[in-house]
C-alpha cells in the first residue's frame, strides 16, 4: 500500500509541475513489420486515453527506419485497426498536423541536420569499424564470457584521420558517446529508476552506414521536434531511456515524462509474438470481437482505471475516459485471459441486438462472415440471407455464441443452407425457439 501511495504521490508531483508548462501531447510509435496485436494496442489505447483524460493530442507516428524489416501495408493495416478501435489520432500520416512529416523515412534529412549539432558539439563521432571486426570483438567477449560491447575505439581517433577517411569515400556509422556514471529517472510507473548504461554497453550507434538512424536517436529527435510531453511506452525500452536522456541532455533538450507499461503476456506466461495470428487486431475484427470487448480485455489485464461503483465491464468510449488513471496500472505483468475476452464479447452482442438500429450493421457483418464461410453455397444460391432470417438466427443463438464467427461454425452451418423441403415462417420459428444446444 505504501508503495501506491509513493506511486500516485509521485505522478501528481511531476504532472503538476509539468502541465503547467506544456499541452500534453503522446504518441503511439509502431514499426511497420507486422499486423498490430493486443500488446501493440494497448500502448495506442493507453496513450490515447492520457491524452483525452488530459485533453490533449494523440499522435500515431510510424518507425520504419529499419527498412529490411518493413512489410507492405503495414502501415495501412495499423491505421485501418486503430481506426476499428475507435482509437482516433488528433496527427498521422493521413491527417497530417505541424509536426509532420509522420513517418521517419520521410525524415531523413532532419535526423542528418540534428546529428550535425551532436557531432560539432563533440557529443557523437564517426565509426569506421568494419563488420569484420565488430564480429571480432563479439567472440572474443564470448569466449572471456563477457557481454559483447563496442570498444569505443573511433572515439579516440583524429579529426585529420577522420576527414582523410571521409574524403576517401570509407564506410561510417555515427556513434553516441555515454557518459560514465548512473543515469536516474523518475518512472510514471515505476518509480525511480536507475542505469549505468556506460557499464553494461559501448557508444551506441545513432545512424547507420545506410544514413537511416536508429531507434534510439530517431525517437529522441522525433519526440522533441513533436513537442511530446509525456512518453507512454512498452517495459521492454526502460533500460534504454537513461540512455535517451543522456542524449537529450547533449542537444540540451527538455525531456519528456517517461511512464512504461509493464509486459503482456499470453495466459500460459509466455510472451507475445506477432507471429501469433490469434492476438493480432485484424483477427479479432474477422471473428466477429468487437472494439469495446477487446478494449476491455487490455485493461482488465492491465488496469489504469478507478472502476468506480466496482464495475467489471465499461461499456463506453466516454467512461474508459472518464476513469482513466494512470497510478492505478499494475506494474507485474498483464496474462491475458482469453475466457474473459469471450464473456466481454458477449456483453457487447447483447447490447447490439438490444437496439434495433444495430440490425443492419449485424445483418452486413453477418452475411459477409456466412458467405466466405460457404462460398460454393453462395454460387449455388443455396444460402438463406434473408434480413429477418439473419435477425432471428442471432437472436435465438444469442446466448450459444461468444462471437459472430460462431455462427458459421460446423454446428450451426445448418442455419443457412436452405433446405430442400420447404417449411414456413412458423416452422422457422419453432426451430429456432427449441432447446437446441450444443
């Protein structure tokens, strides 16, 4: 309990301090390489409800400067599923906004300008080590069994030395110097956390020989120039902020807040994968899950939320708002619980079919959900889609299904093959009124 006390206590201390200097501004900084999963989505929603519980902007800024990586569509896809999430951004690459351009290979040359300042300012340097030897200094690490680090060799060499191998067209990096000695930093989160990064690794690089920089200069330089004032992201880049910081303090910049949200895991313990399709967005969408149950699975994990009057289930976009807060997250890990996935979902259809305004939606998605299901019955026209038939299907299976995509499994394919004995409306509804359970 102490401990949650220091946590609230801490956040008001440094919110109060920082809100009156600045609008809160977050961003959420996927990297095109896969479909957006849950993990993905609940930094974007947890970022996005800071921003409008503080009424401020929510930024979507894509990271795709290691290009090797990159799938096609990604970004499209990311957009397409923060958008069925009701997670809308205030700036994107689509809307645009003054802070723009939204994607960082579009940004090439601020990074090169902003490097500048830190290599004149003696803060970074050239690199001309070749691959060959980096992969030297690795095994030999292994073999003493020692961490593999940079040795920090070029940082010694002369600036004479330097423009000869520049003017010779050699090869280069851009490394960051870490200054010696431990870097501390006050966790929205966690708390005060200390690294002594200069210990465990040698100066990073901030551009590779590809002239695209890496994650840690470019999110620097990007977060500053975006005027972000709070940095809401995975537990997995806590180490790396001290070293963040530092670099900050090398463009003699203001850092931003920073808060980490602690790992989500499957139900097993297990990480999450994007390899997994199960957990990705898009998957959810096709089963016929909707936005407000998944929404509902992160932050039943994750907490961040007053829960006041002790409900289990928000049911709106405005209520999720409303009690937002960000001391009440847990700091262990999120097991999802893929049961609890399935009873949200069920609240939701509920809902749905308690408003005949719905109907249509429900019949759209429901006759695209049976007719890839059953594309050779579609050909035939062989498939009762008929409005009031969809209407009184979903009603009578209500309460046997935990998703649309339940509908057309092999237990209820019966419910949309039209029968080659006809029957009437009546007869309809006495099979659809049973006891029929599966």
């Amino acid at each position: 309990m102490k401990y949650n006390i220091f946590r609230i206590t801490n956040v008001l201390f440094m919110q109060k301090r920082f809100f009156k200097k600045v609008q809160v501004r977050v961003r959420f900084a996927p990297s095109p390489t896969g479909s957006l999963h849950i993990g993905g989505l609940r930094t974007a929603l947890y970022n996005y409800l800071f921003a409008r519980a503080n009424n401020g902007a929510f930024i979507l800024r894509i990271e795709d400067t290691d290009q090797s990586r990159c799938i096609p569509d990604a970004i499209e896809k990311i957009q397409c599923d923060l958008l069925w999430s009701g997670i809308i951004p205030d700036e994107d690459p689509i809307r645009g906004g003054p802070a723009g351009p939204y994607i960082q290979s579009k940004r090439l040359e601020i990074y090169k300008d902003q490097v500048l300042k830190l290599i004149n300012n003696q803060s970074a340097y050239y690199c001309f080590c070749t691959e060959n030897r980096l992969q030297l200094l690795r095994r030999e690490a292994i073999k003493r069994g020692e961490v593999p680090k940079y040795d920090n060799r070029c940082r010694h060499i002369s600036d004479d030395e330097v423009k000869a191998k520049l003017d010779k067209g050699s090869p280069f990096c851009i490394r960051f110097k870490l200054c010696a000695g431990i870097e501390s930093f006050d966790d929205l989160i966690y708390g005060k956390i200390e690294h002594d990064i200069a210990q465990r690794e040698g100066d990073p690089i901030i551009i590779k020989t590809d002239g695209y920089p890496t994650y840690h200069f470019a999110n620097v330089v990007d977060d500053h120039l975006m005027e972000i004032s709070h940095v809401l992201r995975g537990i997995e880049w806590q180490v790396s902020t001290p070293k963040h910081i530092m670099m900050y303090k090398a463009f003699n910049w203001t850092p931003p807040l920073y808060g980490h949200l602690p790992l989500v895991l499957n139900f097993d313990g297990s990480k999450l994968s994007k390899r997994q399709s199960d957990i990705s967005i898009e998957s959810f969408r096709k089963e016929g899950i909707f936005p407000l149950a998944v929404l509902n699975y992160v932050t039943h994990a994750g907490g961040g939320f007053d829960n006041k009057g002790g409900a289990l289930y928000i049911d709106s976009y405005e209520e999720l708002i409303k009690q937002f807060n960000i001391s009440k997250i847990k700091v262990s890990s999120n097991k999802l619980s893929p049961p609890k996935l399935l009873e949200f979902n069920r609240i939701e259809i509920a809902k749905l079919l308690a408003n005949e305004k719905n109907n249509a939606f429900l019949i759209e998605r429901i006759k695209t959900l049976v007719i890839e299901a059953f594309p050779n019955r579609q050909t035939d026209g062989n498939l009762q889609l008929d409005d009031n038939h969809i209407i009184s299907v979903l009603k009578w299976a209500q309460h046997r299904i935990s998703k649309l995509s339940d509908l057309v499994s092999p237990k209820l394919a019966f419910l949309w093959h039209i029968p080659t004995t006809s029957f009437d409306d009546t007869m309809l509804g006495c099979k659809l009124g049973g006891s029929t359970s599966f």
